[in-house]
C-alpha cells in the first residue's frame, strides 16, 4: 500500500505544531520572563539558553518515562543538572552546571523549571524543534535552517530506507546537514520498527555546521537510545564519533575553517583519530540548507572547481545533491527535502540531467506552496533517488499537492536537462495535443525573435526627456540619434505605453563628431564606456571587451531597422502574459524582445490562455517564477493554423483591443498627470493606475494617502472637486475595460477553436491554469 503524504496543505494544523510542542513552547516563554530579573544582563542569552536547554531535556526524558526529578529548589535542580553534563560531555554546550550554580533562582522559579511540560506528549523531536523555535528568524533565514516536521522526516525515511531490500539494521545512514536530528531519528525509529530492535548507533551518521544543532541532534538521538534502553545511561560514544561538525560542501579550510574532509570525517587538518567513518554509506537523508546564490559569493568559485553540477545561479541545496550522490554506495538511496525551483529553475540543468542519466528517479512530491515551514517563504519538494542508472521503462513517482495530493507516473526517459514538467498524463496529453495540432512559431512566420539594446553602460547611453531636450538645444542634429525606448516592465498586454525614455542610438559606424552636444555628453562617462582592451588583465571600470569605439553601443544591433517597423514586443522576465504591438517605431532596453511582425493572428495566439498554459510547463522558471521566454525557446511556440474567417475575425478584435487599450491608458496617464500637477500625487501607485477598478470613495481616500508628505489634508470642498473628476473619467475607462473583456474573450474563443480544444480540453485546461492567466475567456 501506498505510504500517506504528510498531511501539508495549508487546512492542516501549522507545520511545527506537533502535539506538545505549542504548550512547551508557551510554559518555555512564561520560565523565561521570570528568569531573565533573575540572570542580570551579561552573558544572559547564552545562560538563558543553557537552563532552558538542560530544563527541556529534563521535560522530555520525565515524559518518556526516563527521569523523575522532584527538585523543589535551585541547588537541586543544578544537581540534576550536573548528573546529566557527566553523562551527556559534549552533548551539552553553554554554561557548565559549576556556573549555573552561581546563579540565583528562586525557589518558585526553580520549581516551575523542574516541572516544564509536565503533562504533555514530548519526544526527543521536541529538541530540534524548539531549538529551532529559539533561533532568530532572520538568522534562520540567512543559514536556510528550516527544520524539518517529524512526519515529513518519517515519510521520506519509509519511501527510502522502506523501499530497500536490504536488512534495515545493516544500513549506514547519512544526514550531511543534520541540525537538531530529525531524519536521523525518523531513520532510528523505523528500523526499530522494521526489526523490532533497536538500530545500532554505530550505523548512524551526521554532520552539521552548527555547533550547537549538532550537541541538540546528540541529545535526541541520546534519549532516542535511552527509550530503547528503558533507562538513560551515560549517551553512547558513538554520538560523538559519529555525528561531526564541518561544512558538507567545502573541502578547502582557506574557503571555510570548517572545511571537511569526507575521507576522514573531521575536519580538515585534524588527526584522523581512532574511529572509522565509511567511504559510502547506504542511505542518505536530509533537508539540506535553502540558501540563495546571492549570499553564497565568497563560496562560488570552489564550487565550480568541486562541483559538475555547478552554475553561478544555483541555490546552495544543489551541491548537497552532488555531494550525496557521491558519497552514496551503488544502489544506495538519498531522500531530500530541497525547494522545488530546481524542477524547472534555469540554474539546475546539470542537475536534472544528472539525475535522469545517473540515478533511478523513485520519487517525487511537489507540495508547491503548500506551508511545510513554519514562517519560511520556501516551496519544497521531495528528492527520492537510487544511485546507478534507470531501467528503459523506469516510471517516476510523481505526487503532487498537499493532503488531496494527486498521484500518477512520469517515464523517466522524458526527463532531461530541461525544465521537468511534472505533470499527470491528462496534463502531458494536452501539452502534446497544443504542439502536435500546431506549427512552431519560426515555421508559422519564418521569423525569430530579436533582443533589445544592450548598451553595456545605460547611465550614459539612456536618458530622460529634459537631458533629451538639453541635448537637442545645445545641437539640433541630436535628435537624429536619440530614439524613444521602452523598458521591459513598460510593455503591456496588447499594447505598451512609452514612458518618456530615451536612448542615444550611437550604432557600429557613427560618426561621432558630426554629433558634438552627444560626444560632450558621452565623454562624462568615457571611463566608463571604454571597452575593455583584449588581453587586459586586473580591474576595469568601461564595459567588456568588443570591436566597438567607446561612443558606440555595446550591441552591434545589426537589426536596428527592425525596431522602426510595426512589430511584437514582450518582456524578458515574463511574471504575466503580456505581448504588445508597437506601430510606433519604439526600441526596447536589454529587458524586453520583440517578433519583427504585426501579424495579428500571432499576437493573439501569444497572448492567449493556452499558451500562458504551455508555456508555464515548458519554459525556465526564473526567480519568483517569472517566466524566461529566450529566443530559443519561444521559435517553438505553438502557433495553430486559422481559418480565413478565423484569420479575419481575430484580426478586426484586435484592432479593436489594441486601440481601446491604448485608449484607457492614454486617459489614464492623462488622469495621473493631472493629479500630479494639482494634486501634488507624485507617485500614484497600483491603485491609481488601475483607476477603472476603484470607486469613487476609494479614489478620493487613495488619492488623499498618495499626496506628498506634509501636504495639507484636503477640505470638504476639495474632495468634493476631486470625487468629480473621477465621475468625469471614470465610465468611459471602465466602459471600455468591459469592452476590452468582451473582446479578449473572442479572440480567446476563436484561437482555442483554432487549437481544436473541446470541452473537456478546456475544462482540463481551467482547472490546472497557472497562477497569473488571463481572466477572460
Ligand atoms: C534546513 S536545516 C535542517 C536540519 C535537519 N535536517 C532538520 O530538518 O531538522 C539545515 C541544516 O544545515 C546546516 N548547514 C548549513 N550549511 C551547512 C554546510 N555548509 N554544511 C553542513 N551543514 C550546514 C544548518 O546548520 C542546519 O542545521
């Protein structure tokens, strides 16, 4: 039978709210206000920590059954305590039980930690879990430590240790990110279930970077063994051999002090000592760190040299992946929980062709956005691999969602370095049907898509309109080579508004003294528009190296006269499906494409909700999830055939809806401006730039919050005034908005008529609709 997926999606109790847990935490912060009169300032934190650590480790052995302590005054307590740092050494950090007894507890107080939790559930879990608790959340954040729920460490141990053939007890289980010990004791827990023995510590292993993760992880699995023991004894040498301090992923101490060395177990440098610590192990497991690339820059340029897996893009949970797999037996198994944007982010295309080359891909949970982690803002996902190649006919499992997960089958030889979408077979069918009933774009109109400018310095080569005027005062001839661009977060769905912006056009060849107010300008920034010069070695302040004179573009933009012609844009980082028709000869900055055509069928296609649909499953996820339609990638867009009255008919809609767009925004900006000038609103917001959806009280209230600080409340007589210009303008805006509506839901109607999507086709297509798709249709 299939193992339940933890229960995940968001109507389930808060991740980290296993029982006992939210009552400890409270009975922990009530102690606290009393201890801290008590502590005095210096070295509080770290004896606050110290009582709390040792007063929980009491809370949990007296609900397992393992200690009764009745200590009823301060010098009692620490003597429990200085019992538990004789058997526990290392296990323990912070203060010593001889320093904690210099401090005065009241009796009350000392009463109230002795009996912390009494009463509730409480499992050696509970430790990593509240030492989680304990961290600060942007510290958390910052380490990527999210700590795992125990029932999601359990169901990752079942659907890998359980799948194995072989006896459990044998097993050399690795957590190389092991904080408090959840997968270790998910792993111990299971072996003891399987066997009915307990799992010999010897085979248990982890390393951490955190010092104090690591001593808590010792601690649980010391209780973990106590519980099988019936009694707590001295903890087990091998909590010490085996459970290290180091940094999983560096080997250099030059990189990081705690670099480790897999071959010993310890750190680099330190004696090899007398354990054993294996070469491969037979199962590894974790959550490792989520950590952006860009707090990892000090590490990257060892990853490169370490990693094949490697790209500056990567998050840090990638090289985990590598090192696991390399430090995994043949047919070994490792079971992680990782974000999900490896799945189709740009960065891990070694990964994932990898993984479908090298490992037989047994697993897969997606839960999306499902709140796995208290107060973190990560999307996780389930990794569950053997090592050693798949057999031709491998299916991957595939579950997606929370609790109502759905669960189907991907063949693995359908997964590759590309993005891997995941889909079940309805899903796949469709995307297939969209391709298969369709021509890819460059053969539907022989064209392919063009970048914008890449100046290589825009603070010299871009500029406003009053610097534009300066320039074309001081020479008229200015004006030849100063064209109005749009930036990629201008372009807009069916059309785009120009925003004021220019760029100095200065292509291969210009002659640039015929130009003086332009090169005038240009020198203030000569040292940063030089190109590099081929061979130079060092620092250099100008832009990269290429055959261009330093007045000139970066881009040789060969195409120029493509931008001057009626033309398709759409954005580089694609958060909504917004493709526009330019009939206005504008260019466009680095951050946006264009299709040299005005082919109406083709805007409507690009702009339909099918292709939002497609494209969600087939193009790089970006940050965020923003789409990155790449030149590449999109001359195989899907383009369907029309009829001639198919042809016609979207032909006049979009006219119609290019135009009325380009109305609404035209009043709009016209509005805005108006409130800049007599209103003092210099920055308008979302809100006032989507004046259609407000009410006339809501504008009023907007405009009242967005006026310049200091600006003097508006009298009655003055809302009043401005409640009617908003019923000036506002019927006609939102008389056309409605008319946009109805227009896009033909035009949507007849391209999907054109895709031969049924009924069925589309109801599939509503319900697995991507976030952001367009509403109408
Ligand atoms: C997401 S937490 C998971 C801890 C544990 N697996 C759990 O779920 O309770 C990640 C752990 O990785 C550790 N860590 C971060 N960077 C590391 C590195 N380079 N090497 C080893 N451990 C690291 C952190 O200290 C933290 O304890």
């Amino acid at each position: 039978m299939l193992p339940a997926v933890p229960a995940l999606d968001r109507s389930s109790p808060a991740p980290g709210s296993e029982p006992g847990i939210e009552g400890l935490r409270a009975d922990c912060r009530r102690v606290q206000l009393e201890l801290r009169g008590a502590l005095g300032v210096e070295g509080r934190a770290s004896l606050l920590r110290g009582v709390l650590d040792r007063a929980v480790f009491v809370a949990v052995a007296r609900a397992m059954g393992l200690l009764d302590p009745s200590a009823q005054t301060w010098a009692e307590l620490v003597e429990v305590f200085a019992g538990l740092e004789s058997m526990g050494g290392a296990a323990w950090t912070g203060p010593s039980a001889s320093e904690l007894a210099q401090l005065r507890i009241g009796d009350a107080t000392s009463r109230q930690l002795a009996s912390l939790g009494e009463g509730r559930p409480l499992c050696p879990d509970t430790l990593g879990q509240l030492f989680e608790g304990g961290l600060v959340r942007r510290a958390r954040r910052d380490a990527g430590v999210f700590f795992t729920p125990a029932s999601l460490a359990d169901f990752v141990v079942q659907e890998t240790l359980g799948r194995s053939q072989r006896d459990p007890g044998s097993l050399r289980v690795l957590d190389p990110a092991c904080g408090g010990g959840a997968f270790l004791l998910a792993a111990h827990r299971a072996v003891r279930r399987a066997t009915g023995k307990e799992g010999a510590l010897a085979n248990f292993f982890g390393v951490d970077k955190n010092g104090e993760a690591l001593a808590v992880a010792r601690r649980a699995l010391w209780l973990e063994h106590a519980k099988a023991q019936g009694r707590l004894e001295p903890a087990p040498a091998q909590l010490f051999t085996n459970l290290r301090q180091g940094d999983s992923v560096v080997d250099d101490p030059q990189v990081d002090p705690w670099a480790f060395d897999w071959s010993t177990g310890r750190r680099v440098g330190a004696s090899a000592g007398a354990s054993t610590w294996p070469a491969r192990f037979d199962l590894i497991l974790g959550n490792p760190p989520f950590v952006r690339h860009e707090q990892l820059g000090p590490f990257k340029a060892h990853w490169r040299e370490r990693f094949s897996t490697y790209e500056g893009g990567a998050d840090l949970f990638v090289y985990f992946i590598e090192r696991g797999l390399e430090l995994l037996a043949p047919g070994g198994r490792l079971g992680f929980v990782v974000s999900n944007k490896w799945l189709r982010g740009g960065y891990a295309a070694r990964l994932r062709e990898r993984l479908a080359r090298d490992c037989t891909v047994e697993l897969l949970v997606d839960h999306g956005h499902a709140p796995v982690f208290a107060g973190a803002d990560a999307f996780p996902c389930v990794l569950c691999v053997r090592k050693g190649p798949p057999a031709p006919t491998h299916a991957v499992q595939v579950i997606q969602g929370g609790r109502s997960a759905e669960r189907f089958a991907v063949p693995q030889r359908s997964l590759a370095a590309a993005p891997w979408s995941l889909e079940p077979p309805a899903v796949r069918a469709l995307v297939a049907a969209l391709r298969e009933r369709a021509v890819p774009l460059a053969d539907y109109a022989g064209i392919k898509p063009h970048y914008g400018v890449k100046t290589g310095c825009n603070a010299a080569l871009l500029v406003d309109g009053p610097t534009r005027d300066r320039l074309c005062r001081e020479d008229p001839r200015s004006a030849e080579i100063l064209v109005k661009y749009l930036r990629g977060q201008d372009v807009g769905r069916w059309s785009s508004r120009w925003q004021g912006r220019w760029m100095i056009f200065t292509r291969r060849g210009v002659d640039i003294d015929a130009y003086p107010a332009i090169k005038a300008h240009l020198e203030g920034f000569r040292a940063r528009l030089e190109p590099r010069p081929r061979g130079h070695a060092g620092p250099w302040t100008g832009r990269k190296a290429g055959g261009y004179a330093w007045y000139e573009l970066q881009d040789a933009v060969d195409y120029h006269a493509a931008f001057e012609a009626p033309k398709i844009v759409y954005q580089v980082i694609q958060f909504h499906p917004r493709y526009a028709l330019d009939r206005d000869g504008l260019y466009t900055n680095d951050k946006a494409f264009f299709l040299p055509s005005s082919d109406p069928w083709l805007l409507a296609c690009l702009n339909s909700p099918a292709m939002w649909w497609h494209n969600w499953r087939c193009l790089v996820h970006m940050k965020d999830e923003a789409l990155n339609p790449a030149g590449d990638k999109m001359i195989h867009a899907p383009i369907p055939q029309p009829t001639k009255a198919q042809r016609e008919q979207v032909a006049r809609a979009v006219e119609a809806v290019v135009a009325a767009r380009r109305a609404n925004d035209e009043a709009n900006a016209a509005l805005l401006d108006g409130l800049r000038r007599e209103w003092g609103v210099e920055r308008p917001g979302k809100k006032l730039g989507q004046l259609a959806e407000l009410d006339g009280d809501s504008f009023v209230r907007e405009v009242e919050r967005r006026r310049a600080k200091g600006s003097p409340r508006l009298s009655d007589a003055a809302r009043v005034e401005l409640r009617a210009v908003f019923d000036a303008e506002a019927p006609e805006l939102r008389e056309r908005r409605a008319s946009i509506a109805g227009l896009e839901r033909r035009i949507a109607a007849t391209v999907h008529a054109a895709w031969a999507l049924n009924p069925d086709e589309l109801a599939r297509m509503r319900a697995t609709a991507p976030p952001r798709t367009p509403t109408n249709w």
